[in-house]
C-alpha cells in the first residue's frame, strides 16, 4: 500500500508541476440606454476548470463600482500625496487651489455600477456576496479538475462619467467609453484567485472566446475588441459606403454583433460623430480608425496619416517579438490618455502628429506585452509597461531619428533614487506609496531591464530572448522568472541575480575608477548592485583599448570585441588589472548603458603637469 501511495503521490505532483491556465468562454447580450447612461446585460459564460484542484468558489470583477463616493479607489486618491492628476479637481481656486477626489463628488446619475440581478450554475441559483469591485461566489456544485460548467448572470450597469480609463463623455466628448464595463470572472492560476478590487492599476484575466452583441441608439457608430459579423445591417459608412438600405433598425436602435477569439478582455467605445477609416498593412492586419469628426482640420489632419505609419509599426514589433495573430486592431479616440485592450486601444485624441504617433506606438506595443503575452500587471505591472516602453521607444527613435530617445528614461530614474522613494518593482501596481514612484518604476526602470539585459548578454542573445519568449509564451501567462529562463538559455548565462537585484531590492550601480597608476587601471564598486563592466582606456599615444570584465556569478561571458579579463567577484568591491602602455584616460561604460546613478566618478583622467 505504501507504494501505491508513493506512486500517486508522484503522478499528484507531476501534474500540479505541468502549465495549466483556465478557459473562460463569454457569450453576452447588452441593450444600451445612451440618454440614461444605463444597460442592462445577459451573460454566459463556459467556464472550464483546467486546474488540478477542485474548485468552490469563483469571483466576479464589478470594475464600475469603483467609481462611487468612499470605493476604495476613491479613498486612494484622497490618501495618497501625489493623486493620479487626472483623479483629482481643483474646487478652489488658482492661487488657493483645494484638490478633490473626482470621484467623491460624482452625483448619483454620474457613478458607476454593475448590479447582478440573477446569478446560476448550470440553472440553479448561486448564493454571492459583493464586497466593493469584487462578487464572491459559492458555487452550487463544486467544479472538478478538468470540468466545464455554465454560469448565467443577469444584469443593470450604469456608466460613471469618465474619471479613469472607462466613462461616458470623455473631456473630448466621446460619448462613451466602454472598459472593463461588465462583471468579468476573476483569474485563477497556481498562485491561487487574483481577485484585486479595482483601485485604478492594471489587470489580469484568463483566455476565453467572446461573442458580444451591443444593442444602441441607430446614430452611434461602435467599435472594438473583435470582429464586427453584421457590417451589412448596421451599416452607417462603417464600410465607407453611408449605406443604410439593409439596416435592422428596432425601436431607434442597431445591435452590433461581435466574435473575439482567443482574447483575455473586450471593450468597446461609440460615439454618433465617429469618423471611420480602414488600412491594410503589408504582411498585417486591417485597421481601423475611429475618431471625432468635429476635431480641428489639424488634428483630423494628424488622424488621416496615421495609416501610413501603421505598416512600420507593425513590421518592427513583428520582426523583434513575434506575429500579430489577429486579422484585425482598431485604434479609437476615447478614454482618458492611451491605454491597450483586446486587438484595439483608446487613445485621446486631440494631439498633434507627434504626440498620436508617440502614443499609438506605445498601445499597440502592448497587444504583445500584456495582450499575448499576458502577464499579470497588477503584480508585475513593469513587465509590460517597462518592455513596452522599451520596444515602442525604440521605434519612434527610428521614425523620428531620435538618437537620444533613452536619455529620459535613464535620467528619470536617475530622479527617483535621488529623490529617496523608489520601491521594488515587485511593488503591487495598487500599493506604490507614490504615483510618481509608480510611474518611473514601471514604464522607466522596468524598460531598463531590458536596456541593461541587452548590455549583459549582447545584442545577438537579447534578440533571441525576446523571439524565444514569444515562441514560448504567446497566450499564456509568463512569470519574470519565466522570461529570464528564456535569456539564460539564449545566453548561456546565470541571470537569476539580476533579475532579484533589478526588480525584488532597490539595490544601485555606481562603479568609480579610483586614481590609477602609470600602468595598473584601478575599479571600484561603490554601489550595492554589481554588473559586468566594459572598461575604455586611452594610453598617451591617443590608442585605445577595451576592456571586458564579466561578473563571475554570470558562469559565462557575452560576444564582444574586447579584450577579456578575469571574473570579477561581488565580494570584493575592488578590481585591478595591469596594461602594457602609459595610461591617460580610463573610463567605464562609455556607451552609458547601465543606470549608473553618479557618472562622474566613471572617468579617470591623468593630471598633466
């Protein structure tokens, strides 16, 4: 009997070992009220247990109810020092000003809500309790590993006039903005229900295919996540033909019927004044642009040749990560800035030609970090926000030919180690005890993750590491350390240290060159992070050598047209090595690719007499 039990104990343990994620099917029907700002909303949803645990409970995000006088969110923004500037209103004055919550003062007609109705399991009632943004579920009949099971939920959802992210009336008056607008089933992974209220961060969501159908006024045109199936009926020039012969008009209204496959949210925007236009991109997808047609001509103007860059964006991002699957992504003017979703995004869109570039390179980076490979961001927001801004930055310096396009990003974190704040990025998007602080770690110190795993590994290794993550990962769920496994093995390297030093401490590099001697270079490492050094060294004869120092906790070294010396160990802050010539000038990281935090100490020059 004892081997019996060994034996299923080790198939129990194989199979907890091997990578699962939950399906999560929707199928949803909205009848949209545009004058009350109200809907009401059928869901199904096929929820398939592919955990190996049986499962009890489930929860439900209801992201609308944050936005209520004395939600959660709204006590953020009254608690933190620096609120998020678009959170807050001035009800003073300009001299004297008093910062409000927005959202505390929002009337009744102005909040948000979802409020479920009816709630089954495979037709029998379930019992739930809401707590904020979160619905908690006890399931009638437990949900076995490998199991599929039907829940049904009828619902009311009132649209919070905009404050973040989703809302009707946008300040560009975008009617409405249509964002994690319905009750969306918690993930459930290996670390357990993610089951976050809704503070204001980023999210995390299972895979699932969506069939949504959005019943609204016949005047508003509607786009977003998926495929639009009934072009025809609605018509309104959404094919550019302002043919409205076969519309299916019932009581003033159109319903948009849409497919998403494979994708882990779906949001919408509609708006009666919504320009529509489409382009093919070459070896891409079709897109789609919506936007207000009361803009000046000279953003209109900006808005008509975004289509010619949509091609380029696309080949970089698919030449340096992976394919887009998708036949289809819209870009359309709503929300509150830019923020990414299902095959599309919401940008506003009142900005000059720049500005629109800048921002849509930077959403549709996303559909990569986040989108297909989706990561949990309210964990590890700087996995996509950093690699984002890393891969997006890229491309408009190429566009722009912007030579300096990293400058910010150094010297921006450079700032919030001066200003004594920073906290690790495996910080909870929510839980910064600074916005500011959120904000340089995520997009800025976590895009010199990447800048500074490139200096590590070399160009060669890095761009396998991120073809290889994609490979691996796409629609699934990566972890860090999933990603560094992947640059390990396209390094050969042992990576794990950085990953911990960069993303779990606040650990800092400030490597100095101590006055050194006629021919013997002098290194040292005053910071508490360590990194493999590249050494210039200019002798009296105006020759130059370089020189490469790897760490020994690497247990290898990167390609590179260097003299290589000996491993340097962490232990010992303090490194020598002799060179043939009369030394006069040495210099450490003459690129700046690592985030030194006090450059000038990185030079040596020889005092003439």
């Amino acid at each position: 009997m004892k081997k019996v039990f060994v034996i299923l104990g080790l198939i129990s343990l194989t199979a907890n070992a091997q990578y699962w994620q939950q399906k999560t099917d929707y199928t949803m029907d909205i009848d949209m009220d545009v004058k009350t700002h109200q809907y009401t909303g059928k869901q199904e949803i096929e929820y398939r247990n592919n955990s190996p645990e049986t499962l009890t409970k489930v929860y439900y995000h209801l992201y609308n109810n944050a936005f209520q006088p004395g939600s959660a969110m709204d006590m953020r923004v009254q608690n933190i020092p620096d609120p998020n500037g678009r959170l807050i209103v001035n009800t003073g004055t300009k001299e004297s000003p008093v910062n409000k919550s927005k959202i505390s003062l929002l009337a009744p007609e102005e909040q948000g809500y979802i409020k479920v109705k009816s709630l089954t399991q495979d037709g029998k009632p379930l019992k739930y309790v809401v707590e904020g943004t979160i619905l908690e579920v006890e399931l009638a009949k437990p949900l076995k590993s490998g199991k599929k099971t039907e829940l049904t939920m009828e619902f009311e959802g009132q649209i919070p006039l905009q404050v973040r992210r989703s809302g009707r009336d946008n300040a560009e008056g975008v009617a409405l903005s249509m964002t994690q607008w319905y009750p969306k089933l918690a993930a459930y992974d290996d670390e357990g229900w993610h089951a976050n209220p809704y503070i204001g961060a980023e999210f995390f969501a299972d895979w699932g295919d969506y069939e949504v159908n959005i019943t609204i006024d016949k005047n508003y045109t509607v786009g977003g996540t998926g495929y639009l199936q009934n072009v025809d009926e609605v018509g309104h020039g959404y094919e550019n033909k302002g043919d409205k012969v076969n519309q299916k008009v019932v009581d003033g209204k159109l319903t948009w019927e849409f497919k998403a496959p494979n994708v882990h949210d779906f949001s919408w925007a509609a708006d009666p004044d919504f320009k529509h236009l489409k382009h093919k991109v070459t070896n891409g997808p079709e897109v789609h642009f919506l936007y207000k047609n009361s803009l000046a001509d000279d953003r209109k103007e900006s808005w008509e040749k975004l289509p010619g860059i949509m091609d380029q964006l696309f080949a970089f991002y698919q030449e340096n990560v992976g394919e887009y699957p998708y036949k289809q992504y819209s870009v359309i003017q709503g929300g509150d800035g830019g923020m990414e979703y299902a095959m599309c995004t919401l940008i506003t869109g009142d900005r000059d030609y720049r500005s629109l570039v800048g921002v849509v390179a930077h959403e549709l980076a996303h559909t990569w970090f986040q989108f297909l490979l989706a990561s949990n961001e309210t964990k590890h927001a700087w996995q996509d926000e950093g690699f984002t801004t890393y891969i997006s930055t890229l491309i408009e310096n190429k566009i722009f030919e912007d030579e300096n396009g990293f400058d910010n990003v150094y010297k921006s974190y450079a700032s919030l180690v001066g200003y004594g704040i920073e906290q690790p990025l495996t910080t909870n998007g929510d839980e910064f005890d600074y916005s500011y602080g959120y904000g340089v770690s995520t997009y800025n110190k976590g895009a010199l993750f990447l800048c500074q795993l490139k200096y590590i590994i070399g160009e060669d290794a890095f761009k396998n590491t991120l073809k290889n993550y994609y490979k691996e990962y796409v629609f699934k769920h990566p972890k860090p350390e999933d990603f560094i496994r992947i640059a390990e093995k396209a390094s050969n390297m042992e990576l794990d240290w950085y990953l911990n030093h960069w993303t779990e401490t606040t650990k800092t590099i400030d490597y100095e060159v101590f006055p050194s001697i006629t021919n013997q270079v002098n290194l040292h490492n005053k910071g508490t992070m360590e990194m493999p050094v590249e050494v210039t060294v200019t002798y009296e004869d105006d020759s130059q050598e370089l020189f490469y120092i790897p760490l020994a906790r690497m247990r290898g070294e990167k390609k590179i047209n260097a003299t290589l010396l000996k491993d340097w160990n962490w232990t010992n802050p303090v490194y020598t090595f002799p060179v043939t010539k009369t030394l006069k000038k040495v210099e450490i990281d003459i690129q700046n690719q690592t985030a030194d935090i006090d450059r000038k100490n990185n030079v040596w020059v020889k005092m003439v007499k």
